[in-house]
C-alpha cells in the first residue's frame, strides 16, 4: 500500500523580503481609481470616467513619463515582434501552420517564413508544400521568433536560423507570460547539466544539453536517443523549481531558476513540491537575488 501525506491547514507566512526595491507596486482592482489627475495619459487596462483615469483590469499601476497602464497579473500573450515562443502545432494549412502559443487567438507560421532543411534558401514550390507534414505535423513542438503582429492581434512567426525549430525530447512547463523575465536571450545553457528555453509566451521548455552546439534544436531531426536517469532527474528537479518560483509569485529567469535549483538540493525531488519545502526555497532564493542586486 502506498504512503499518503497528510498535512493540517496553516496559515501563510507574510515574506517581507518579497517587496520590490523602490517600495510596493501599486495594485488595483477594476473599478478603483487610479488618479484624478488630468495630465496623464490613458494606457493599456484603464478607461477615463468623470475627469478619473480608472482601471479596468486587475493589475500593477505602471507608468512611463505621462502615460499610465495597468499591466495584468495573469493575461493571455499579447506577441510583440522580436519574442522568443515556445509553441505546439495544432493545424496543418495550406502554405502555413496553425501553432497554439498561450495568446487570444492561434498563431501563424508560414513556409515560406522557416528554413528548409539542410538550410537551402529557394523559392517554396509545390513539392515543398506537399512535404509540410514531414517537416511538422500536429502536436510537435517549436521554438520560433515573432515576426510581425496582424491587425487583428494574432502572431506571425518564423524560424529563419538555425537556434529555432522543431523541439526534441524534454519537458513543458506552462505558466503565466507575466513571470517570464524580458531578458536579451531566452535560450540558456545552465552548469546543472541541462538548458531551458523560456518562451516570451509562459511555455518553458527544459531539455538535455546537447553535446554538440551544431546540432541543437535547429532544423527538424530530432534526437529520440533514451535520456540518461541522471538528466532525468536534473530536468525534472528544474520543472518543480519553476513551478515552485511561479506559486511564490518570483519571476523567472537563468539566474532565479539556477539559484532555485541550488536551494532545493538537499531536498527530494518529489518533496520541492510540499508547500513549506516550496516556501523555504523560494525564500533562500529571494534573498541572494536581493544580495545580487545589492
């Protein structure tokens, strides 16, 4: 018979060394007014009522010079060009694909937008889109680059280099594109022995090093080799950590996710998800990123 734990109900501890520096961010309801002062501008997730600039989502206050927004604590994608995704193939069209990226409709990748394999630049023929099954079919996994924005908001991407491509063997974790840290790459190699993707679009993908740089995931092969048990481990280790950092609330980028990782060490696998394991680590973490900035 398999052991069950039980734990009684606590109450949350209030962790002081989560508020930001420079003071708390300015959170607000819809509904509450967020300034009756009218010199500013409205931004995304506030209308104007009477001479008030109210909000209209739940979210934290931001503002750049005049103009004020409310950014959303949990929200679809909203693409901007230049994001890296991680996304999943859900239709195969003519001349393009239909790929699942976590935003408000489906997004687009056309053939004509991805190298073809072995790199060839050419015109796309007939042949080509006859072939766009065995390039990729439904329920494979990409990595791309937004390319351009429609008019009616969905995504356009593309995988014109070599770093973009169909996704081997690894694991998907989801979560909110809110936590994802904006950062000048989102594809990182950690010391821990395995590499994550961190899509702009809440998908991550944590996969194996590969051994040869030329051969990562760029292109359509993909390695079906067995994973070693000690790769295993370390990639699932890393999938509790992020979820672990997403449930405290913690942005995730390389460097959170790798001192996470560092935290929960002396701690099962199976046992990071315990809510005061999850609490202890999360802290430890939140403090040498404070002592980092300092």
């Amino acid at each position: 018979m398999a052991a069950i734990s039980m734990r009684l109900p606590v109450p949350s501890k209030l962790m002081g060394a989560s508020v930001p520096r420079g003071g708390e961010k300015h959170l607000v309801a819809p509904g509450d007014t967020i300034t009756t002062d009218t010199g500013y501008m409205r931004g995304h997730g506030t209308y104007v009522e009477d001479e008030k600039l109210i909000a209209s989502v739940a979210g934290a206050v931001e503002r750049v010079n005049k103009l004020v927004c409310v950014k959303a604590l949990k929200t679809r994608y909203n693409g901007e060009v230049g994001d890296i995704v991680v996304g999943r193939i859900t239709e195969v069209q003519q001349k393009r694909w239909k790929v699942e990226t976590n935003s408000r409709l489906d997004s687009v990748l056309l053939l004509s937008s991805m190298n073809l394999p072995g790199g060839e630049l050419r015109r796309r023929s007939a042949e080509d889109e006859l072939a766009m099954r065995d390039y990729l079919q439904e329920g494979d996994l990409i990595s791309a680059e937004v390319q351009s924005i429609f008019s009616d908001g969905a995504v356009s991407l593309h995988t014109r280099s070599l770093k973009y491509g169909k996704l081997g063997q690894g694991v998907l974790v989801q979560v909110s594109p809110s936590l994802v840290k904006r950062q000048k790459t989102h594809f990182h190699d950690l010391p821990c022995g395995a590499s994550v993707i961190l899509g702009n679009n809440g998908f991550i993908w944590i996969y194996p090093t590969p051994e040869h740089k030329d051969e990562e995931a760029g292109g359509f092969s993909t390695n079906l080799e067995p994973v070693p048990l000690s790769e295993r481990e370390v990639i699932s280790r890393l999938r509790n950590c992020i979820v672990a950092l997403v449930t405290q609330q913690l942005m995730l980028f390389d460097t959170s996710i790798l001192y996470c990782y560092e935290a929960s060490l002396p701690h099962q696998i199976k046992d990071i998800l315990k809510p005061e394991v999850m609490e202890e680590i999360v802290l430890e973490t939140r403090q040498r990123l404070l002592e980092l900035q300092g």
